[in-house]
C-alpha cells in the first residue's frame, strides 16, 4: 500500500509541474536547463531600472555630498537635521520616498547651486 501512495503522490506532483511549466510558458517565459527565463522584454526592462535607480542613487549622493560640505550657518536648523535624517535614511535603506527627493532636490538647488 505504502509504494502505491508514493506512486500516486508521484503522479500529482509530475501533474502540478506540468500545469506550472504551461503557465510560465503561456507568460512567454522560455525553458531552459531545468530552469524558466524572462522574456527578452522583460530583461531589457529590469536592466532599464537597475540603471535608473543607480543614476538616482548617484545623484541623491551627490546632492548630499554638496550639501553636508556647506558651511553651517547657510542651513537652517530644521535643513541640517533634514539632511542628517534622509542621510542615514539612504545609507540604510539605499532609497528616499518622492516626497524627501523633492524636498532635497528644493534645498540643493536654493543652496548649493
């Protein structure tokens, strides 16, 4: 009994498997060495935003880099501890919300350009 059940558990597994490689390929994903791959489309898209949020992270970068050299007296207060606190932000989590961005991109071209 036990070698029927393991072959009947066998069969729905090689079944589930087939029914998931049909859905991959009907998202046009390819099958290759056991593994699925992204459409090419799909591909040039992540490589796009990859490069987008490296340009972002590079300039978000240099805006606080400008920033944090100026001379304290051309802040106010309430602009120091901003730029400390999305300083740390974008150290630990590598992003900014849009709302920060705008606001530090506002403080950088009012004070450092």
């Amino acid at each position: 009994m036990e070698a029927r059940a393991i072959e009947e558990a066998a069969r729905r597994k090689a079944a589930e498997m087939r029914m998931e490689e049909a859905r991959m390929e009907s998202k046009g994903w390819t099958r290759g060495d056991g593994a699925f791959f992204y459409p090419a489309d799909t591909m040039a898209d992540a490589a796009a935003q990859v490069e987008t949020n490296e340009g972002r992270a590079e300039y978000i970068t240099h805006m606080l880099g400008e920033l944090n050299a100026l001379d304290d007296r051309e802040l106010t207060a309430w602009e120091t501890d901003f730029l400390a606190s999305v300083g740390d932000q974008f150290d630990r989590r590598g992003s900014l919300t849009d709302k920060q961005m705008a606001t530090l991109e506002r403080i950088y071209a009012e004070k450092a350009e």
